[in-house]
C-alpha cells in the first residue's frame, strides 16, 4: 500500500504504483466506472497518457522528477495527451479527484510506501 502526499504532510489518497511496461500500459484500463478507482495510480516514469478503451474520463497530472506537478489535465476517453517531456511521473485518478484534492500545478507530490 502506498500513499499520495502533498509537500507538507497532506494525504491525498491511497495510491497503486505501476512500474513495470505492462503494468504502465493498462493504467486504469479494465476499470468500468470511476467508481473503481479509489485513490491515485502512479506511472513511473511517464511523459504521455491515453484513455483508448477507457469508460470514463481521468485526472492526469504530469509530475517532474521530483514531484512538482507541472501539468494537470482531464482527459475524456479515447483522447491521447501531448508528451511532456520533463514529466517523471505520471499521476492518474477519476475525474473530479484534484479539484476535491486541490491538487494544482506547482504543489510537490510525493509517494510514500
């Protein structure tokens, strides 16, 4: 289990962690309704995002190395995000999760497992 947390001890939500290609490469695919999706999924690393197959669309926040957000969008299915080269890690959660979180380009996000 591991945990999404904003520079200064905010807990965002739980979060899973996908490393390995395959693991990246299906995301939150397979998932039907946001409902499904209870906290966060970490791409690491990451520069580009797609919701081809996706039920519903998704926050996506491009994070650089060191966790500061530098870009973050919703993204409806059956779209693809421009690259951001700079991006070390990709955050994905149901649309409407950063706005309840607050999350905004800028804050620093961290992983702790």
């Amino acid at each position: 289990m591991a945990w999404l947390v904003r520079e200064g001890g905010d807990v965002l939500a739980s979060a899973e962690v996908a490393r390995g290609t395959r693991e990246r490469t299906v995301g939150l695919l397979g998932r039907r309704e946001p409902a499904e999706v209870t906290g966060a999924l970490v791409l690491r690393p990451c520069r580009q995002v797609h919701t081809l197959g996706m039920h519903f669309p998704i926050d996506v926040a491009f994070c650089d190395s060191g966790g500061v957000v530098l870009r973050t969008v919703t993204v409806a299915p059956w779209r693809v995000t421009r690259v951001v080269w700079r991006s070390g890690f990709v955050v994905e959660a149901a649309a409407g999760a950063f706005e309840r979180w607050q999350l905004r380009p800028g804050d620093t996000v961290e992983v702790k497992e």
